[in-house]
C-alpha cells in the first residue's frame, strides 16, 4: 500500500513538472514569436 501511494506522489510530481516544462516551452515560443515580429517590423 504505501508502494503504491509513493508510486502516485511520484507521477503526480512528474505530472506537475511536465505540465511547468510545458509552460516554460510555451512562454519561450511566445518570447521568441514577439521578438521575431518586433524584428520584421
């Protein structure tokens, strides 16, 4: 039993970093977006 509740922890930390990698790549996409467009224009 508490293998299995370690087990959860441990994916739901996964689930919480991988869901921050997403934002971070997100926010990245959109900084670089904006400086490519600030350039063209």
């Amino acid at each position: 039993m508490t293998l299995q509740r370690s087990e959860l922890i441990s994916y739901l930390h996964f689930r919480s970093h991988e869901r921050f990698l997403c934002c971070s790549c997100l926010t990245l996409l959109i900084e670089v977006f904006f400086v490519s467009v600030s350039f063209a224009c």
